[in-house]
C-alpha cells in the first residue's frame, strides 16, 4: 500500500497507527473549500483563481512559482493558507 485518499482525519489516525508508513494524499476539493473557509464572501473567487494556478500547474517547479505568486499576492491577508 502506497498511498490512500483520506477525507477523515480520524479514520486516519486509526489506519496510520497499523500502517506507519503510508502516505497521504488529500482530495483537493476538500483542501481548496477547506481553505477557502478562511476567505471572506468578496475574495473568494479571486482566490480560489490563483489555488487553482497553483494545482493545475504541469509540473512541481511550476506549481511552486505559482505558490510563490500566490503567497505574494495573498499571504499577508491569509496567512493560514499559505
């Protein structure tokens, strides 16, 4: 088993203390709205915009410019989704 799709953090916690080494992955709709759940109403699509640069980004080096932009842009606000 090398990798699992959690949504509970608690089922989790109970397959990580059987399986230590496994590696999570999270859905990213549910990081994206759990993310967003920090932004006011008016920001909202103007963040999810620049979230969605950063995950449709066709490589690792270019997802972390984009998450570089992205902290630029909005980590002084939001510094709890950065």
């Amino acid at each position: 088993m090398d990798a699992l799709f959690w949504q509970n953090w608690q089922i989790f916690h109970a397959f990580y203390q059987v399986y230590p080494k496994i590696a999570v992955q999270l859905c990213i709709v549910h990081l994206v709205r759990y993310s967003l759940n920090y932004v006011s109403w008016k920001l909202r699509k103007a963040v999810a915009a620049d979230l969605r640069t950063i995950y449709t980004a066709a490589t690792v080096e270019e997802a972390d410019i984009r998450l570089d932009d992205f902290e630029a842009k909005w980590g002084a606000d939001f510094p709890s989704i950065i």
